[in-house]
C-alpha cells in the first residue's frame, strides 16, 4: 500500500490519508485487510477509530485506492453519519457489538 497524500485536520481530530494498493495476483481487499494496513502506515491509531470512506477498485486491473480516515478519540467521530457507523460496527472491538446485540434482544421480545 502506498500513501498518495496525508492531511492532518485538527478541526475535526483527524488524519485524512489517499492511499493505492497494487494487489497483483491476489483479490480485491476486504474493508478489514484496508483498515490493517491503514493501521499499520499510521503508528499509534486506535483500530476502533479507522473509517474507510472509498475503497475503488478498478476493472481488469490488481489497482484499489481509497480515502481513510483515523479519528484521535471516539468523541470526535460523532461527525461521521450512522450508515458509516453500522458498516464499520463489525469490525469494532469493545462495546459496539454488545449494545447492537443487546437491542436486537430486546426488539424480539
């Protein structure tokens, strides 16, 4: 995985970072294999606070960019819009997945 651009936005807490990704011989990335290595090009990030927001991956070619997006504390991604929140729930570790369980319980009943 390459960096294309890295900014650093202090208004919303966040690092903001363009990537592209030659996969050659392998297949397309899943949203958790990018979120890993977005990690892992940013030392010191919170898994819990990395969001995908594009992940592109073009016909007949082993080429995915994308835009991530590393939030410094949980707080600060409240800016992000619920859809985003439910697609990266599953990859959450800690509280996410319980609350969700707990409220489907609930509904059933």
């Amino acid at each position: 995985m390459e960096i294309v651009s890295r900014k650093e936005n202090k208004l919303l807490n966040r690092v903001e970072i363009n990537f592209r990704w030659q996969h050659i011989g392998q297949s397309t990335p899943s949203r958790k294999a990018v979120m890993d290595l977005v990690k892992t090009l940013e030392p010191g990030s919170n898994p819990d606070c990395i969001v995908v927001k594009e992940c592109n991956t073009r016909f007949g070619q082993p080429l995915t960019t994308g835009k991530a997006f590393i939030y410094g504390d949980s707080a600060s991604m409240t800016v992000e819009p619920e859809f985003i929140h439910k697609r990266h729930e599953q990859f959450r570790s800690g509280k996410a997945p319980e609350e969700g369980a707990t409220a489907d319980e609930g509904g059933d009943q």
